[in-house]
C-alpha cells in the first residue's frame, strides 16, 4: 500500500470490468488513508494518498474465491491532487490537471479487455480454509493479463481484514501481511477478544508487519520498514465472517539508494473496512 501512486498509475491505463458476486456473498470495502513524509534530495516530500477497494469472498463451503469489484485512487503531493481515478463495471474516470477522461469497458481496444476480464470480474485465487477460517491452501486462477491486480498486492489486501478466528480462545496470533506497492509487509498480528463490538464480538488487533525492498521513487528502496498495528475488529458470530474494521499503521523506514541508507521515511496509515451496504 505504500506504492499507492504506482498502482494508480499502472490501473489507470485501463477500463475495468466487473461481475457481480452471488447474493448470498457480502461485498466488503476496505478504505485507506495514508499520510507519508519521505526526505529527498535534501527536502522533505509530503505524500496525502487516499484509495479504496470492494471485493467479494464467493463462498462453498470451505472453498472462498475472490473476486475484485472497483478500486479508486485519489493521490498527491504538496497539497496539489496528481491524481484522481474511479474504477467501476462501466469503466473508467480519471481526473488529472484539471482534464476528466473516460473510458467505457466497451471502447476498450483487445489486449487493454483481456487485461481487464482477467483481473476484474474473474476468479483471482481460491483459499481453502479450516473451521476457523484459517487458509490452509491457495490457489491461484487470474489469467496472465492480471499481473498488475497481483503484483500491487491484492490478494494480501484482500486477505487483511479476514484473519481466522477462534470462538474458543480469548486470544490468539495469526499470520498477516499488507501490500507495500512492490512487496510485502508481513509477521504475525495478535486478536484479543474485546467488550463491544458493533454487530458481533469485537477484538483488539495489534502487532508489528515488517518490510525490506519495496521500490520508492528515484530509484530507492525502502529497507526495515516497519508497520505498527493497533485496531479493533468485529466478528459476526451468526454469520461467522469478519464484517468491520479499522486498523492504524504507523511507519518507519529507512531509505536506500542500493548501496546506502540516504533518509529515513515516516508515515500514518488508516484502513478501514465494513460490508457494503446491499443495492
């Protein structure tokens, strides 16, 4: 998620197309807001990024698929938006220096519809799970024109909020991880059940995500990156499936130019989760 400009500028380049999940299926919506702060080249780069997904867990009986729905992007840097992009079933509205495009799925020229069927509307991956939801196996089905859904990172965003959970214990840790645009951040997370809880039981999260290697701008990399976690999360013991959410991120790394530290970066991130509302 910390590359949130390379994956806008990698899906604004296309329309996107999107199938509907079964009615039994909740779509579930995970918004972020990050404020980053990176020194560069002697002066410190202020980076506001706001993006949002909905996607849906096609559900048979131990089997979840994924399927993506729309992502939206809204980006800058020193106050000034370079960025503006909303990805739907009908296609695609960008705004940038004040000029609005859009581009209708239909209008799409043959490789920019196959990249689209392929990462939008269709199967991304198939988890099998075990009582507690925990994954136990993955398999992965997008198509070939998916590489830019998969190599920004979907499947472990989508895959955040939906931990297992374990009516029996009153804490437990699990394995977690969160895209960081070109990698991953990951380790394990604790959930400690909580009074509360909108809905269902609530559970505190916490716990630290760590991170080396995602490209940054100029050439950089990001190296011991860390990503602090604390939230909170409600389960829905009717419907035994994770249905709100909100974590903050704090982070800290450090920046590389491959073959030296040359800064040190620090930011906030808010990702908040819940089902959408049924049409």
């Amino acid at each position: 998620m910390l590359r949130l400009f390379a994956l806008a500028a990698a899906l604004a380049a296309a329309a996107v197309a999107v199938a509907q999940p079964a009615a039994k299926d909740p779509t579930f919506r995970v918004d972020i807001r990050a404020k980053l702060a990176m020194p560069f080249g002697g002066r410190e780069e202020k980076v506001d990024a706001d993006a949002a997904f909905e996607y849906a867990w096609r559900r048979d009986g131990k089997e979840r698929t994924l399927v993506v729905e729309a992502v939206e992007f809204r980006g800058g840097s020193g106050g000034k938006v370079v960025m503006d992009a909303r990805m739907s079933r009908a296609g695609l509205t960008t705004t940038a220096d004040g000029k609005t495009t859009d581009v209708r799925t239909a209008d799409a020229p043959p490789d920019l519809r196959r990249m689209l069927t392929d990462s939008f509307g269709a199967p991304i991956c198939k988890l099998e799970v075990d009582a507690t939801g925990k994954e136990v196996k993955r398999t992965m089905l997008a198509g070939p024109g998916a590489a830019v859904l998969l190599d920004n990172g979907m499947v472990a965003n989508a895959t955040l909020f939906h931990p297992p959970y374990l009516a029996d214990k009153d804490e437990w840790q699990a394995d977690a991880a969160v895209s960081t645009g070109s990698g991953l951040a990951a380790g394990k997370l604790t959930y400690t059940k909580a009074p509360g809880g909108t809905g269902g039981q609530g559970v505190k999260v916490s716990g630290t995500l760590t991170a080396d290697g995602a490209k940054l701008a100029a050439g950089h990399t990001m190296k011991d990156g860390r990503y602090k976690v604390t939230g909170e999360q409600t389960y829905d013991l009717d419907r035994k499936e994770w249905v709100a959410g909100k974590l903050t991120m704090g982070l800290a790394f450090a920046v590389s130019d491959g073959a030296k530290e040359v800064a040190r970066g620090t930011g906030t991130m808010v990702v908040t989760f819940g089902v959408k509302p049924a049409k």
